[in-house]
C-alpha cells in the first residue's frame, strides 16, 4: 500500500523523522547524565512507547490511568502519573501495582491521606512525588510558600507512601513571547526546584528525584544541573506550535494528516476533508503564532498555488515515499476556518492549480490532541505504509 491508497483524512507518521527526534532528545539528556521519561500522551502508542523504552528511557508518563492500563498490558514496566489522581481510583492503582512498577503525584494533604488510608487498608505502598507549582498555576504546592517544606514533610511521612521526591510541569512555557522568556522560564524551574529540595534535605528528608517536564523548555533545561529527571511528550511528532516556540523546524514535524481537496468552489478558495474532528479547533501559539488551523505543506516538485506542476496526473501525490525530501510550508493556503468536516482554506495568491481530488499534507497546530482523534494512524516508513494502532487512545478515564 502508498498513502495514495488511504482513506482521507488520515494521520500519518514518518518513522524516519519520530525515531530521529527520540534519538535527539534521549542523546541530550544522556549527555547531561538525566533520566528521561517522555510522556506518552503525545502518541498513546505501545509502539512508540517501545521505541523510546529501547533508547534508553527509563519509563513513560501517563496522564490517566486508562492510558497505564494499556501500556501496563503491553509490558511497560514503569509508569508515572504526573497527575492528581483521586483516592475514588484505589482499587485501579491497586490492580496497577500488580502488573508494573506505578507512581503519581500528589499535591493535597488531605487527598495524600485519603491515599495513605487506603493503602495500609489493603496491605500495600505506593511511590508518590510531590507537584510543585512552579508558575503554570494550575496543580501543586506553592514553592514560595514558607508551610511548604512542612507540607512536603507531612506527606512523605505518611504510611503507605514512599516519597520519591518533586516534580514540576512548567506549562507556561506555552505562552511565552520570546527565545528568551521561554530561557528563564526554564531556568527558573530548575532552580526553584533545586532550591526546594535543598530545603527539604536540609531538614532531614531524603529527596532522590527532582522531575521537569515539557518539551518547550527542554533545551534550556537541558543546559542546567539540578534535577534528575525530563518528562517531554510533544518532543517525538513536534507540531506547529513547537515550530513557533522554536523546539522544532518544520521538517522535524513526524505527524501530518493527508487531506483530499472535496471542493473548489472559487478559484482562491479550497475545501479539504480535515475538519476540526481531525485538525481540532486548536490554534497555534507560540512566539508569533501563524493563523490558521495548520501548516499546508507543499508537495516536493508538487501542487503549490502559485502554479507549480502537479503529480500523478494532478490526481495524487507521488507513490512511494511522499514523506522524503525537506517539509517546506506552502504559505499561500490558509487554513482559515474548520466545520466538523470540513477545512476552508484561502488561497492568498489568488488561484490555485490545486483540484478536487488531490492530496495535500497538513502539520496540525496540536499534534496530541490529533493523535487521539483516531483509532489508527499510519506509519510510513520509506516506502512502506503500514497500520499504527493508538491503543490508548480516548483512555481520558
Ligand atoms: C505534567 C506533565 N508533564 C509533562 C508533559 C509533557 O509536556 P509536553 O507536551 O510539552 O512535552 C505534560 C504535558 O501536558 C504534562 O502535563
């Protein structure tokens, strides 16, 4: 089978660019003697999860526990939830706890006891980290707060809990305006949690693991001493966003959904069949972020709106290997505007050669949420177009 053959909209991976984009991120943390643990939210792919086990990750991260059960059943050995599960889950952890190695954070003493409770009722333990709010403002204790190190003592002294240390999700980096904001940001992560476990060192705790994670500051995290362990997702598709945060290039993008044009209803306007069902209604952030709901690729020696010579007749892309050769954006479509099934896109220029029919590949502003809009998506790997189930896709349980 080539992508010609797909049914559209479909979301393809290029193994090439995901397994180079593993090899990265797992040889800088290396180099700075880290521990990573991507997050698995990104691609919900045993598969996948496989790939970076085999570079050297030490586990995944899950969000839910419906995602841990999937990769718990297909042999993942160590899973984190950097997540506020409720104690309502007991008897999940419990069964979790008998298949892999689990831990999760918490953030609440009183949701910390409920969990300690519910522990030594069934006879067992479990790792637990404490989340430090370090400026997204949504989960974790406040580090600058002078009861923290207290809080942090009282939960690690709770039976049924082993306190394994800290962890830390700088989500701000997403609205950062600049290279350099998003720097300090960064920095300000890691030293805020260096200096909160020195604190709790210096009162007698044992803190054996300080844990960051987002794939925006990774690069400027990667930079510092402090902490032990990197926690990215996005880091092995990347999307538009990253483009615009500046993680990623445009040819670093492992996933793109193919799209046919279904209509042509002006010459300066198109229709595909990727709507927000597919795309999302995500828009893209970032240092300037583009308008728009993705990045129209264009075709290497393809359709492009100002004229360019179309393949296979007008009809297709090419066979074989669509994904090789540089992605380059075809600026003059616009992806203005989503229906549920539909993409109206603009074409600036005026005219388009593009034509009922043809294909065109999209780099999503969000990749996560687009991944787990699809039961299967399909890995191409040179000339080779094969299924990639999303096993735990829709696992928001
Ligand atoms: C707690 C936590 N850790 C790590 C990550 C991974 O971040 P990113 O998607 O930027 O790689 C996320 C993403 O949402 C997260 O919520």
């Amino acid at each position: 089978m080539n992508v010609d053959g797909l049914a559209t909209p479909a979301v393809l991976i290029d193994r090439a660019r995901a397994e180079r984009n593993l090899d990265r991120m797992q040889a800088a943390a290396a180099a700075r003697g880290v521990r990573l643990r991507p997050h698995t939210k990104t691609h919900k792919s045993p598969l996948v999860a496989g790939w970076q086990i085999a570079r050297g990750a030490v586990g995944i991260c899950c969000a839910k526990l419906g995602e841990a059960e999937v990769f718990a059943a297909h042999g993942i050995a160590d899973i984190r939830l950097p997540y506020p599960l409720n104690p309502a889950n007991a008897d999940r952890v419990l069964a979790l706890l008998d298949r892999t190695r689990l831990s999760f954070i918490v953030d609440h003493p009183v949701v910390a006891k409920q969990w300690s409770e519910a522990m030594v009722r069934a006879g067992r333990r479990v790792e637990i980290l404490v989340k430090i709010d370090v400026g997204f403002h949504r989960c974790g204790l406040d580090p600058d707060s002078r009861e923290t190190v207290a809080t942090i003592r009282e939960i690690a002294a709770l039976p049924g809990l082993d306190f394994r240390g800290l962890l830390s999700h700088a989500g701000q980096a997403y609205h950062a305006h600049s290279e350099d904001g998003l720097r300090l940001m960064a920095e300000s992560e890691v030293r805020t949690m260096s200096d909160l476990a020195s604190w709790c060192r210096a009162k007698g705790l044992a803190v054996d693991e300080i844990s960051l994670g987002a794939t925006p500051p990774s690069r400027f995290s990667l930079q510092q001493d402090g902490f032990t362990e990197l926690r990215p997702g996005n880091y092995v598709y990347f999307d538009r966003t990253q483009v615009s945060l500046g993680a990623a290039t445009l040819d670093d993008c492992a996933l793109t959904v193919l799209a046919r044009v279904v209509s042509k209803p002006a010459a300066n306007r198109i229709i595909l069949d990727s709507g927000s069902k597919t795309l999302t209604n995500d828009g893209a952030r970032g240092f300037a972020p583009a308008p728009g709901y993705g990045t129209v690729l264009r075709q290497p020696g393809g359709h492009s709106s100002s004229g360019g010579h179309t393949l296979s007749g007008g009809q297709t892309m090419s066979g074989g290997n669509v994904l090789s050769g540089p992605a380059v954006a075809d600026d003059t479509l616009v992806i203005e505007r989503l229906s549920e099934e539909h993409a109206t896109v603009k074409v600036t220029t005026g005219s388009t050669t593009l034509e009922p029919g043809d294909l065109v590949r999209i780099v999503p502003n969000h990749s996560c949420v687009v991944s787990n809009l699809v039961d299967q998506a399909w890995l191409v790997d040179g000339d080779r177009v094969e299924p990639l189930p999303i096993a735990a896709r829709g696992r928001i349980t």
